[in-house]
C-alpha cells in the first residue's frame, strides 16, 4: 500500500497536493489489503481442491477501529478496489456516509488508483417510483390522499417527468417521511409483476439491476443488505449480486441492525397496504372478495383495541388480561381471514395468466405465519408489540443471541469482510465483538485501533461540572431528580453562556428534551435553539443550525451519531446523562438473564456497560472533527467519575473512559469558561 500511502511518493500525495500524512489510514489500508489477499487465497484454494458446498470456508475477517480524522473511507475503498476483485460491498448505516462515499470518496479513491470506478448507490425497492403505479394513480379521477401529501402530490407532477433514477430523495423534503401516497407508488415488491409488467423494460429497478450488474463498488445500507441475505433463504430469491468482499462501516450498530432484519414481524401499516392492495383488487373480477373482506377488517380493528394506549415495547407474552385477550383476537382475526385466503386462491388459479390474485394469497399467507410465529415466541426469542401514536402498532419477535445471524449472513456469504468504525472497541478492547457477534478468540485478537490524527490533549476538555446530585431517572416523571434537573439547567446555562451558542446538546429521552427546551429558551432568550422534533428534517435542522450565528441545537438519539460540523459552528457538546439503553426493553432484559446466568453481574458490565460507552464515544465524537476544531464535551453524570473523585463516581468510569478520546478531564469551572470564551 505504500504506492498509494506512504508520503512524499505515494499516490493520494500526487492527487491531492498539501494531503496530510495519516499513518492511520496508511495502517488500516494494509489491514484491509491482507484481508482481502488472504481471503482470496482461502477461497482459490478451495476451488482448487474441488469447490464442494459443504467444505466451503468461512469469510476472513478483520475487526479495525478507525480513529475520527483517520480517512476511514480511502482508507478501505483505495486497497479493496486495487486487489481487482468485484463488486466490493460496502455497507453503511446513514445516507449521509453513502452519498458522502458516491460522490467524494468514490471520485477521490479514481484518482488515487489512476482510473474510472464504476459505483451505484443501491436502495431497498419502496425508495423508487413505479411506473406503471403513477400512471395508474395519475389518471385515477377518484384518486384520495391526505393533507399531508397534498405538497408531494404537486411536487410529482413534475419530478416523474425529470427524475432519471425514480429514487425519492429527489424529491427533497417531500420524498422524507411515511406517505401513504408514496404507499401506493413505489416499487414495493408486493405488487410488482416483473417481466409481465408493460413498463419492464424502462422500469427504474430494471435500470438499476442492469447498473449494479456492471459495477465494481455497490454502496447500500445495513438494512439492504441483510434482507438480500435473509431473501437468499426463502422463495423470493437475492436482490444484491454475490460480492466476495464486504466493507461493514458504521459496524458498531452491526448488533442492533441484526436484531432488527432477522427479526419476524407485522405491524398495523403492513396490514393497510394489504387491506387497500385487496379492495383495488376486487374492484375488477374479485367483488365477492369484498364481502369476505370486512370481516377480516373488523377481526383487525379488534386486535388494536386489546393493545394497551401506553407506548414503549411490551412483552407479548406477560401476564394479564390483556394480553390473553390480545392472543385471542389475533386467533379469531386468523378464522376471519381463512375464507378471503381460500377466494384469492381460488381467483388466482381460475386466471394463472394474471400473477396478482396469488400474489396476494401469499400475502394473506404471510400475514398469518408471521403473527402466528410472533404469538408463539421460540426459545431464544422475544416477541412484543409497540404503539406508536394512535394508528401505528408493531408486532414483532427478535433473536435474542444474533451470532448464529451473523455467521450465517456474513461469514458464510462472502469471502473477506472488515469491520470499520470509530466507536468498535469498549472500555475492554475488542471482546465485545466476540460476546455479541460470535467473532472468535484469534479475530477479536487480530481485531485492531488505528489512531487519530487528533491532538485532543491540545484541542478539547472532557468536563464533567461538580457537585451534580444523582440524577436517578425514575423520578421527576421520567426527567429525573428535580436537584439534578435544577444543577442540569443551571451548568447547560452557564456553559452555552461561555460558548456564545454554537452547541448540540444531546438528551436521552424525549421525556427529558421536552422539559429542558422551554426552561433553556426562557433562560437565553439571546440564542437561537433548533430542536428535533420541531417539523424540520434532520437535513434542515443541520443546515439551518449551521447559517445561524448564536445557536444551539437540541437532539435525541439519531443526533448522537452521523453528525457532521466541523468549524466554528460547534463549540460545545453537552451529554444530559449517561446514555444507558431502556432497562424495561424486553429483547435487552433477555440478553441480561442469559449473560447473569454465566456469570452473575456479567450482563451489566459485559452488556449494559459497553452498550452505553459506544453510544456515549459516537455522541463524543461530534465535538472534534479537524485539526483545527477546538471545543469542549460536558457530561452532566458524576457515574463518569470514579468513587476517589466523586461521592456518586462508579468503578465502571475507569472502563468507560479508557474507551473515550484522550480529552483532558477537568472539574474546574473557571477553565472551562475561559477555554470557551476564547474560541
């Protein structure tokens, strides 16, 4: 790699005049090179020997924590697409990495390696416009739509005739958000008819599979991904070309995206798309589905009136009246829907020309399996059901232990795969990847931290202000202690005092941002706040934030991640708590119970610990993204302190902090305030 890397001679420096000397970078792009050497050589080898399925071997792979500032993406993309092996995978968690990585780093990586690259961003099929959908809905005169759509409604008309891809963010802010107009437009593949469709041939995906097909580099999300390799093992076939290299950045979600893609679930919008699919349908030969159809509705509408009004996930399988209620709905909703399943069978057959009425059995079919194996919960598995608002409700059973998941999906899919992020290790090194993903004892060793070009000693403080009460988060409604909420408020006023504005405030709970705003707004009527929540998209809010001198922005979880100001515009990051996960999550209390059981205390120092020092590091690391920002993380939890330096201090902080960036800590309010005034 020191034809591309290594300074005064290598490659990015001729590209790229004045380009830093990174030996981070420069160390990950070796680590990634071998990866993908000895993977193929694994994988040549067993061709070699016969290519029999049941000897095939298992990806290598190869853990690396990329420091922020390291140049992460070259750092990857540059020594996978040298090794001339294609299509390279590289999965994200945020647009904004994959439309940072298509349209800088992909350009940058060309450059670096003298020639053209091939990249296609590819999304899951309801981001893109059917066709033969809009042409329906477009000279529907009966057509319906709420309010709410009425500004995408008018932004179509003349995108459908402009747009090249069909992908909805073209749309702007109107492509952001559930739509039930987008509903009945997008390429879902519930409806699609494929190569019987009339618009095939000029169909968006149509284009975008003959694109990915050619392609040297395939940029998706994590959700893309793993439901292409779920799909791999059912009737529905993979939507992604085999790959034999797998980037995985942004890994540190890896856990959660698992939980989430193997996860069998409903929910009460699925079930609307199949009610309205149903009744376009029978408008034509399926009338007497119409019938059939109500009670089906009604047995539906009575399985949401036994979900409690509550919201937060609840075990499905806790005891109570309800929820043996609930059980029961679901059994009657079943019978309710047995005679409409058998009459769309019986249509799809009378008319095997025509694919739609069998499309839709098999989505009653699936409607049933689901909330049946939902209801039934597996060993290893927890089943539960989250309202959302009024209307939205999801029934869902998540794999409580996803490294099975994993080997099957990742391992045994590809033939090298790196796991890349700046927040992979916690205060224990590697070994999480071990106990959450099943990465074996020489991979979690081999696994390695490459630096930052950062001088944090020189550019920051970590403070954490003194004499803070407890915060115990049962009280005060779910806010916290009222003492705690007082020193909070008093130390969040002081500090963005000192930082003119220039703020992300990050808050563990929408109970707790609600209480603070007002109080803050009223106490700094000179700042500008910028709150999530508020309307605006998380875009705008960035945008605006970043155009508006004297500001400060108020942010939940997505803000703790994927947040990028560098600059003046950020001077000053304050954490309201240690962002310990919900302790009420059912799937996170089995994981708990199974890790206690191996050791008693081991799920809250190998589970509940690490969980929340990556997620505190991601939030941490918004501060600092150049050589030239300065500024200061405020962390209003006295648990980050040790017992010797505080009353309320933990013996866990020592763990957590060695997996923080090396700010310097201080209590001292004087240096903090001057520190910031001097920004």
């Amino acid at each position: 790699m020191d034809r591309y890397f290594a300074p005064p001679e290598g490659r990015i420096f001729a590209c790229f005049p004045g380009a830093e000397d990174r030996p981070g970078q420069r160390r990950m792009a070796e680590l990634v090179h071998n990866t993908v050497v000895d993977g193929t050589a694994r994988f040549q080898k067993w061709r070699d020997q016969g290519g029999e399925p049941e000897a095939r071997p298992e990806a290598v792979i190869q853990a690396v924590e990329a420091g922020t500032g390291t140049g992460k993406s070259l750092g990857y993309l540059v020594p996978a697409l040298a090794a001339g092996r294609h299509p390279i995978l590289v999965a994200t968690r945020t647009k904004q990495l994959q439309r940072q990585l298509l349209e800088e780093d992909v350009p940058r990586a060309a450059g670096i390696l003298g020639r053209p690259i091939k990249a296609v961003l590819a999304k899951g099929r309801a981001n893109y416009l059917c066709r033969t959908a809009w042409e329906a809905a477009s000279t529907d005169p009966h057509l319906e739509f709420t309010r709410a759509d009425q500004q995408l409604w008018l932004a179509l008309q003349r995108w459908t005739r402009e747009t090249q891809d069909g992908d909805r963010e073209g749309l702007g802010r109107f492509g952001e958000g559930e739509s039930p107009l987008w509903d009945k437009l997008n390429a879902r593949a519930e409806r699609c008819t494929g190569r019987q469709c009339p618009r095939y041939e000029d169909c968006f995906l149509t284009k975008l599979r003959a694109e990915v097909a050619e392609a040297d580099l395939i940029i998706v999300n994590h959700a893309l991904l793993l439901a292409d390799r779920v799909l791999r093992e059912s009737a529905f076939g993979q939507v992604l070309p085999d790959a034999p290299v797998l980037i995985l950045d942004e890994a540190h979600d890896l856990e959660e995206q698992l939980t989430e893609s193997c996860a069998e679930a409903w929910s009460s919008r699925a079930m609307n798309l199949l009610f309205t699919d149903l009744r376009e349908a029978a408008k034509g030969s399926g009338a007497a589905l119409l019938g059939l159809l109500e009670p089906w509705e009604r047995a539906w509408a009575d399985i949401l009136t036994w979900v409690p009004l509550e919201g937060g996930v609840l075990p499905l399988l806790s005891p109570g009246p309800e929820m043996k209620a609930l059980a029961d709905a679901v059994g009657a909703w079943v019978e309710a829907g047995h005679p409409l399943w058998m009459e769309a069978r019986r249509l799809g057959a009378a008319d095997p020309e025509n694919p739609l009425w069998m499309r839709l059995a098999e989505r009653v079919g699936t409607a049933f399996s689901r909330m049946e194996q939902i209801f039934a919960q597996p060993d290893g598995w927890v089943s539960t059901v989250n309202r959302e608002g009024s209307h939205l409700v999801h029934f869902k059973s998540n794999p409580v232990d996803v490294r099975p998941f994993f080997h099957q999906h990742v391992r045994r899919g590809f033939e090298s795969v790196v796991l890349t992020s700046a927040t992979l290790r916690d205060g224990r090194g590697f070994n999480g990847l071990g106990l959450r993903l099943g990465l074996t004892k020489p991979e979690v060793e081999q696994a390695e931290h490459v630096e930052s070009p950062f001088d944090f000693e020189a550019q920051g403080l970590l403070f954490v202000p003194p004499d803070l009460p407890e915060r115990r988060p049962g009280s005060g409604g779910g806010v916290g202690d009222p003492a705690w909420v007082e020193a909070s408020l008093s130390a969040m006023e002081r500090m963005l005092r000192a930082s003119r504005g220039r703020a992300l405030l990050l808050f563990t709970s929408r109970k707790m941002l609600a209480a603070f705003r007002p109080r803050l707004e009223d106490a700094l009527p000179e700042l500008t706040f910028f709150v999530q929540g508020d309307g605006l998209s998380r875009t705008q809010l960035l945008e605006r934030f970043r155009a508006t001198p004297s500001a400060a922005l108020l942010g939940l979880a997505s803000f703790w991640q994927g947040v990028d100001l560098p600059g003046d515009a950020l001077s000053l990051v304050v954490v309201s708590a240690l962002p310990f996960a919900p302790p009420d999550d059912p799937v996170l209390q089995a994981r708990i119970r199974e890790a206690d059981a191996q050791r008693d205390g081991l799920g809250f120092i190998g589970i509940q610990v690490p969980q929340m020092t990556l997620k505190l590091k991601q939030g941490i690391g918004r501060l600092i993204r150049t050589r030239g920002d300065r500024g200061v993380v405020a962390v209003l939890d006295p648990r980050l302190m040790l017992p010797s330096e505080d009353r309320l201090g933990k013996r866990y902080a020592a763990q957590v902090r060695a997996a923080l960036p090396p700010f310097p800590v201080t209590r001292d309010w004087e240096r903090v305030e001057t520190f910031l005034r001097l920004l």
